[in-house]
C-alpha cells in the first residue's frame, strides 16, 4: 500500500510524500524564508518547422552543482534546511522552483513585437514537478532496493494522472537525467516530471505515423515493432512476463534500450500490480546492464512515452526510451553538425553490437 501525504512549501509550492504503508506522514512546516516564486515563461511559435519553442530566461538563476553539504534535495537538518523539509523520506514530489511550464506562467513585459502573420506568443501554462527518489545523496536508481523502484512507479503514475487531469496540461512526460556529461546541475538521484501545455513535436510524430499505420494495416505500430523484436531476438536485451527490452533496429544513440510493455497500455496509470511489479524488476536490470558495460556510471537520459492527456490514446502505446551518450570509456557522442544542424543522427556502434554488450554483463 503507499500512502500519499500533501504538503506546502514556504513560498506555496505543493510538496507530496510517497511512503510504503498505511500511515499518514507527519507534515513538518518549511520554516524558510522563501520569496514567492516567478515564472516568466513563454511559447514561441516557429512557423519553419511547425513546433514551439519555449523560452523560459527565469530558470538561468536555478541551483548550479552545489557541493554535497548543500544539496537542495537532501533531507533538512536543525542547521540546513532544503526544499524537502522532513530529516528523513522515501520518495518526494515537488514543484519546481525554476519551472519550464508554470499555472502561474506570464509573458515578460520586454516590449518584443513579433509579426502576427507568422509568429503566436503564449504563457507557457503548464506544471513542472521534481521527483527525489531516495533520502541517500550517493544512491543511484540503479541500486535502489525493488520496493522503492516499485514506489517510485506509483508516484510516476499518480503524478501522471493528476497533471493529466489539469485543463493547461496537454502530455505529462516522466524521466530521469543522470550523468554532468548529459548536463544534471543536481547530483542527488532525482528526476522529472513535465506537464506540457502543448503536444510534443516528438509526440506527434510518432502519432502521425501510427495513425497511418493502422488505416494502411488496422494494426497498432508499436504493437507490431515490439512483436517483431521478441520474434527475432537479435536486438532483446532483456525480458520478463511482462515487459521486453531491445535495441531498436535504427537506433540513434551507442547505446539505446526501449522497454515495451506486452500489453497495450496508453500510460503508467493504465498499468496494472503485476505489470508494475515486473517493471520494478527489469527497469533496475537494464540500469545496471548500462553500467556494466563500461563498469562505469554511464550518463543517460532514461524518458517515459506517454499517450497525449486529451488526444491521439488509440494509437499511443506507453515506453520508456533509456539512451546514453557514452560511445566508449572516456569518450561521448557529441551532436555534432549532422545530428545538430540536420537532424541527421550518425551512430558510431551498430545496434546489434550494443545489444550484444548489454546482454554479456553479468553481475
């Protein structure tokens, strides 16, 4: 059972505490002196591409690789308060501080003219949470205990559904960075959830070609993408009963691993205990398969697909897309001039390499 106890923060954030069990947890008052929090975020049209762009300039002040002792995700202490105001937790969601997407998001008042015949100018309305995944500051995702993996699902779940639920939010998309390589400003094991105001120009994509798929063959493509990996093999990586993990076939990164649920599910809330379960088991092997393979913590962005809040739910099919940029020990994949300017990613291992890496670490 996992109880859920909501809190606030100084400046009015909502805080939430996911604890295995049926007691409620003590809510302790965040006794910072906080200002109210300011979001001046924005969405730009480009009309080029046909995608928005959001500019979010307030987020340039967010905390920066503080040393351990100042770590604003660790438990508070008597003499060091954070944003979580308990000594101890299992796993926290807050809003963020610096958020992207905001209810409260306003345009600045800069004085911009754009051409109303080829831009739009939005608040970027939206929500952006932080999700702690554990009190230890030197723990990783991979070498959390299966309960607390399974806590951490609940929480991507009820989080999910309750960003969904909200009239400005159009996709919630849950994920994790790790790794200064990829760009983490906080090392504490933490992740994010994003409660878009818009589809996402990735989303969509893969909608549209969905969407053509099953007129042309009445079939769900991610449906048949995943039969065809668990039918060959070549590219599995990992499997339980309920979930399979491959390689796919035009992978774009050195090391990429997509995790499919067997059954057709939209989201996380629309998992059941069993497939929850078996995630809790395979998402921890495939971490730990990742950073076996240059017995190094390889750096990683680890980013759940989701079904749109209010569109496109037939053809979505929830999984998780889990990519490194670590091409070899020392050395990452840049996105360079082709992958940067065009578009165009050039991969330096083949994805049946990579699989074959990722399934010889035994531990």
């Amino acid at each position: 059972m996992v109880m859920v106890t909501s809190g606030h923060l100084a400046d009015g954030r909502q805080i939430l505490w996911f604890d295995e069990g049926s007691e409620p947890r003590l809510v302790v008052p965040d006794l910072r002196d906080l200002p109210a929090t300011a979001s001046t975020s924005e969405q730009r049209w480009d009309p080029i591409v046909g995608e928005w762009v959001t500019v979010a300039s307030h987020r340039q002040r967010r905390t920066f690789l503080p040393p351990v002792d100042q770590c604003p995700l660790c438990p508070s202490a008597e003499d060091r308060r954070t944003e979580i105001p308990t000594t101890d937790f299992q796993v926290v969601v807050f809003e963020n501080r610096f958020p992207s997407f905001s209810q409260q998001a306003t345009v600045p008042d800069d004085g911009v003219t754009l051409d109303p015949r080829l831009y739009h100018r939005e608040r970027g309305h939206g929500r952006c949470e932080v999700i702690v995944f554990s009190d230890r500051h030197g723990e990783t995702f991979a070498t959390l205990s299966p309960g607390r993996v399974r806590l951490v699902i609940e929480a991507w779940a009820e989080r999910t559904e309750a960003l969904n639920a909200m009239p400005t939010v159009a996709q919630v998309f849950c994920f994790e960075n790790r790794g200064a390589e990829i760009g983490v400003t906080l090392s504490h094991p933490h992740g994010q959830i994003y409660g878009y105001p818009v589809v996402t120009s990735r989303t969509r994509v893969m909608l549209e070609n969905a969407g053509r798929y099953r007129e042309a063959t009445g079939r769900n493509l991610f449906a048949d993408v995943l039969a065809s990996e668990r039918s060959g093999g070549r590219r599995v990586v990992a499997s339980n009963r309920h979930w399979t993990a491959f390689v796919p076939a035009a992978a774009r990164w050195p090391f990429e691993i997509h995790l499919y649920p067997h059954r057709h599910v939209p989201d996380l809330p629309a998992t059941d205990d069993a497939e929850r379960a078996a995630l809790a088991e395979i998402y921890a092997e495939i971490l730990r398969r990742l950073d076996g393979v240059y017995q190094v913590d390889m750096p990683y962005i680890a980013a759940w697909h989701q079904a749109p809040a209010h569109t496109g739910r037939e053809d979505a099919y929830l999984h998780l897309e889990l990519f490194s940029i670590m091409r070899a020990p020392g050395k990452v994949k840049a996105l360079a001039e082709s992958e940067s300017g065009m578009g165009m990613f050039i991969n330096d291992i083949a994805p049946e390499h990579a699989a074959d890496l990722l399934r010889a670490y035994r531990w």
